[in-house]
C-alpha cells in the first residue's frame, strides 16, 4: 500500500488517517485550480520576501542618498529611487513585513470577533440578536475608510492605530454572514440532539455552531484581505497611517504622488506590489471557496 | 414505576395551543406508540417531554421525577431521543467517531474509544465507518449512528420521533429490528411516534390514538388485529389503514 493509498482511504483506521486524508484531499483539489495556485504562489511569495527582506534587499530601507535622487529603474536600482535617493526596491521589499502584519492581525482581530458576535446574536435570537445586530448595523452604516479615518483621529495616526481602526470597521461584515449562517441550522436536529445530550449553550456555540461557519467565514476574510491591503493604504496614503519613514506601501505611493508627472516610478511600483499581493490574495480566496464548499466535498 | 407520565398537558406554540389534555402512562420496560396523522400533535407531545417545546402546563414525569422545561444533564442520561431525519440529525462535519464521542465529553465520561466501538458494533455498524462523514453514509446507516448516539449515555427511556419514516421499505425493517432487538437487551422503555400502523403491531405493546391535538383512545395493539376500537376517529384511522394494500406487506 502506498502513502497515497493510505491518505484516500475511505475507512481510515484512526483519527490521524482520517484527518490526513482530508486535508489531501482538500490540498489536491486546490492544486487542481491553476488561479489558486497562482494565488497561493503570490502569498507564499509574500511571506518569504517578509521573512527574508534583509537578505533580499539590496540596501537599507532608510539609507539616504541625495546625490542619486530621483533616478529611473536601472539595473543598480530595479525600482529607482525616490526623492531622497532611498532604494525603491528595498523599500517594497521592507514594505512587505508591514502589510503582512496589517492584514494578519486585523484578520486575528477582526474574524473571531465577528464570528462569535454573529453566532450568538444568531443562535439565541430574542433581544440579544437585536442588540448585538443593532451594534453591527450602526457599524455597517458608516463607510469603511471614513470609519477608519474617524478612529485614527481620535486615536492619533501610526500603523498599530490604523490596524485597530481597520479591524473595528472589518468585523461587522463577518457578524452578519455568521448570523445568517447560524439562523438557517440553529432549529435543526442536530443542534436539538446536541442539547438533548445535556450540552451548554457555550459548548454549542463553540464546539457546533462555529465549525459550520469558519469556512464560509475563511473564504470571506481571505476575499477581504485585498480590501484591507488598500484601506491600510489609503490611510497611509492620507497620512494617517505608517509614518515617515516607514516603508509602507499607501504612504510610499502618498510621496511619489508629488512627482508623478516626471518621475512616475516612485508611484507606480508601490502601486504594483499592493495590485499584486491582493490578487494574491483574491485568487487564493476563490480557490478556497470552491474547496472548502461542503456541498463539493460531499462529491469527492 | 411508570417510565413516562403526562397528567392534563397542554402544549402550545406561541398562541397556538396544539395538544390539549394529554394524559397517558407508560410502565417501565413496555413500548408505547402515539399514532394519528399529520399535525395531529404527536411530535409535540415526544418534544415537550424532551424540553425541546419548553411551552407547557400540565405535569409530566420520566423515571418518577418531574421534567423540567428545557433539556439538562441528568435527565440526558436517564432519556434520549431519536429523530425522524437521519439526514438532518447528524452534524454535517463531524465524523462518525466525534458524533459518538460527544455525549460522552459533554457528561465527562471517560473509556471514549471503547465505547464508541462496542456501540458500533451494538447498533451493527462495521468499525470501518467509524471516522466517515455523515455524507459517506446511507440513510439507514446514519439512522444507525443516530440510534447509537441516543444509547451512548445508557438511558432507560428512549423518544423516537418516526425513526423510520424518512428511509426505503427495506432499510425500514432493518432499523425496526434493530430497535426492538436493543430493547430486549437492554431492558429500554420506548415511546415511539408514528402515523405506520404495522410499525405500531410490530414494535408495541399499547398506543394512543391522537387526533386534532387531543387522545381520543389508549388501547392495546392487538386491537390492530380485532379493530376492537372504541372511539370513532380510531375505528376510522384503522379501517383507512386497513384498507390501503401497499402497508399490508410492511411488518
């Protein structure tokens, strides 16, 4: 019997078997998609360039050179350099740890933050699902960005303000869908069978509420994550988030826009990375939703 | 000791008060039909018991204690129901092994691998389908883990809401033998639902007639051999059931 045999199975004979078998099975399928590939090439790109940005710059992000301002993409400076003849290159490069930590911790933030308000306000109904929904849509009134942009105010511009900001603004999206999704089963059976067996409500919630949800909710977050790439770069773009001289890639295109008529470089290649990292992540958000769709793992 | 006891229960829906009056006894051990046909109350009346419709005035009792209005731990371990839709009773992502585990986790029971295997064998499932998904199943099979998931606390009592309403003529029988050979092994109590008046000859000892929310008789099964009903609404049940020839080959 070869490994791959033992992963697909059909009656594992333990619980690691099992679980191994799905998530190849879930692995192949994605890998079937040629644009979630692509997604995933892009994000696993991200990570590595996060992970390994001094080794892959060239120079400092903050090394100034004002002999060399301004100067166009050339084989010395890939991406050129901008008006104080810093590395382009080594800035998006830097740039990279900085978005990645803005779309994972709004995710952590954001995702299980909606996800539970929307499941409890869905499975208890009654007063707590007008209250909790009436919070959500006073949220959901309000703009994203101009949110965001409220809150910064008030907290003071800087990168960990604007992550809280976006998280605050992110999660009433991911209530909703967890509420709507936890009204259609919360009178099944088996949520019936579950509290006939003496199960809490808090067991309920966490243990069978919640993993019906998390995929739907995966997807959305992954499909979202282009959203909160460019809402971090607008607020960086408007000045209110990452600060001089971090290379964020918002506030990076906000000082190129200065030149954007004769040195259109110092725009446009920040510009590129953020285009590119949320296709990645759209890409890979699409793939996901067609793997982790229960009605297509019911035929594989 | 009576198993079940509802004394003058009524049951209401919000506004709707859909069963009026109920009383009936069954002893322990004995296997207690509810039969009548659709919206007749008979379903409400299992749910009611199991705390699932909280909306009720009346007394009733399980194993000589008092039921409360919602479901709680240690009536869990004395009653246990199994619903009518073996595809909607099971958690969609949660294998075989977890289903089975559950009620034990939720009451801190310990030996979980044992006993979900020794119940798989009880309920005659092969030990292969211990990590499937309910979507890898049939509906008899799943109708098999419903059932073992309904014996994992060893309860005394046990609800069935039509367990076998929802699958094929076949498999039917398979599940009612299932049942009545776990009731002569284990010494359970049923109170079964159904509107299958051979399932109620097979399967049970006394049933009650409901029609309209009220029980209109409480009689023994072999009056489905002599039709030796008294109510009117009975006699006409009976006499409709009779007459239908696709339910005389059912057993």
């Amino acid at each position: 019997m070869t490994a791959r045999d033992w992963l697909l199975d059909d009656s594992p004979a333990s619980r690691l078997q099992a679980n191994l078998g799905r998530a190849w099975r879930m692995g192949t399928t994605l890998l079937r998609n040629p644009l979630a590939v692509v997604g995933a090439a892009i994000i696993l790109g991200l990570i590595l360039t996060a992970a390994f940005a001094p080794w892959i710059a060239p120079e400092t992000p903050f090394g100034q050179d004002l002999a060399n301002r301004l100067q166009p993409p050339s084989p010395q400076h890939w991406m050129g350099t901008d008006e104080l003849g810093r590395d382009i290159f080594s800035r998006v490069v830097y740039g990279s740890r900085i978005t990645l930590m803005i779309v994972s911790l709004v995710a952590v933030i954001s995702a299980p933050l909606g996800l539970i308000v929307g499941a409890v306000a869905g499975y208890f109904g009654g007063w707590p699902d007008r209250l909790l929904m009436g919070v959500t849509d006073v949220f959901l009134s309000m703009p994203k960005l101009i949110l965001a942009l409220a809150f910064v105010a008030a907290l003071g511009p800087g990168i960990e303000n604007a992550i809280i900001a976006i998280a605050i603004t992110a999660w009433p999206a991911y209530a909703r869908i967890a509420r709507a999704e936890t009204m259609t089963f919360r009178n099944s059976e088996f949520i019936s069978a579950v509290r006939l067996l003496g199960a809490s409500h808090g067991r309920i919630i966490f243990r069978h509420v919640l993993p019906l949800c998390t995929s739907s909710m995966i997807v959305r977050v992954t499909l979202d994550m282009a959203g909160i790439i460019l809402t971090a770069a607008g607020l960086g773009f408007l000045g209110l988030g990452a600060q001089p001289p971090m290379p964020e890639w918002g506030a990076m295109i906000s000082r190129g826009r200065s030149f954007i008529l004769d040195q259109w470089w110092v725009a446009t290649m920040p510009g590129f990375a953020i285009i590119l990292v949320s296709l990645g992540f759209s890409l890979l958000g699409d793939g996901l939703r067609d793997v982790l769709d229960p009605k297509q793992a019911g035929e594989r | 000791m009576s198993a079940i006891s509802l004394k003058n229960v009524d049951i209401s829906y919000g506004d709707v008060r859909v069963v009026q009056g109920a009383s009936f006894e069954v002893a322990e051990g004995e296997s207690f039909a509810l039969v009548g046909e659709s919206g007749s109350g008979k379903s409400t009346v299992l749910k009611a018991i199991a705390g699932l419709a909280p909306d009720w005035t009346g007394e009733i009792s399980v194993l000589d204690s008092p039921r409360s209005h919602r479901p709680d731990r240690s009536f869990a371990s004395r009653c246990q129901m199994v619903f009518q839709d073996p595809y909607g009773s099971l958690h969609p992502r949660k294998t075989v092994d977890t289903t089975l585990a559950e009620p034990l986790a939720i009451n801190g029971i310990g030996k979980r691998d044992a006993k979900v295997i020794e119940m798989l064998a009880a309920v005659g499932l092969d030990r292969r389908f211990r990590f499937r998904f309910p979507h890898q199943l049939s509906g008899g099979q799943r109708q098999r883990v419903a059932i073992a998931r309904a014996l994992m606390l060893e309860p005394r009592v046990m609800l069935l809401d039509e367990p076998t309403s929802a699958l094929d003529v076949s498999v039917q029988a398979e599940i009612l033998n299932l049942l009545k050979r776990l009731r002569r092994e284990q010494g359970l109590t049923y109170l079964m639902v159904t509107h299958n008046l051979p399932v109620v000859s097979f399967m049970c000892d006394r049933m009650a007639v409901m029609n309209k929310g009220r029980i209109v008789e409480i009689a023994p099964s072999s009056a489905l051999h002599d039709g030796s009903f008294t109510d009117a609404y009975a006699r006409e049940l009976y006499a409709a059931s009779g007459g239908n020839p696709d339910r005389k080959d059912m057993p």
